[in-house]
C-alpha cells in the first residue's frame, strides 16, 4: 500500500495529466489542486511529495522570485501515465 506522500505525489501527477499547463506554487497545489480531488492535505507532506517528483524528474520546478512553482515534465508524460495506471487512479 502506498504511502501517504506516495498517494499525493500520484494525485498531484493525476492533476497534472488532466491539466497539462497547469503550474503553482506548494500554496496553489496545496489549497487549489488537492481540494479538488477532496485530498486529505498536509502542506509539508504535499512538499515532500513535490520533492519527490521533482527528484524523479516528473515535475519541473521554477523559482519566480522567493517562491517556486511547479509544473508537468511534459517528457515524461508517458512515464506519469503508466505509473497512474500502474497504481490503480
């Protein structure tokens, strides 16, 4: 079973397949992105996630001024939907 900062990186990829231009900050992904999805959310543990996919390569992160936003690898598409299949979303 997935951890909980697994399930949110998923549900994060999940937005960003459904939405491939979209891009915010931790604030936005946190209040805007995971709401939608009715995410039980935890701001540090969304960053850790963000950390995560960004380590893998799956999401790109741009620093705009004292914050960063975050964005779909649009190379790795393909990685992002088989891994959200994989899972089960």
């Amino acid at each position: 079973m997935p951890s909980s900062r697994s399930r949110d990186a998923i549900k994060i990829l999940d937005y960003l397949r459904r939405n491939p231009e979209a891009e915010d900050t931790v604030e936005g992904i946190f209040q805007w992105w995971l709401r939608i999805q009715h995410v039980e959310r935890n701001k540090e543990r969304v960053q850790e996630a963000l950390s995560d996919l960004v380590d893998k390569g799956l999401v790109l992160k741009r620093s705009v001024g004292e914050e960063s936003t975050y964005r779909l690898n649009h190379h790795k598409e393909q990685i992002i939907l088989a891994l959200i299949d994989w899972l089960g979303e």
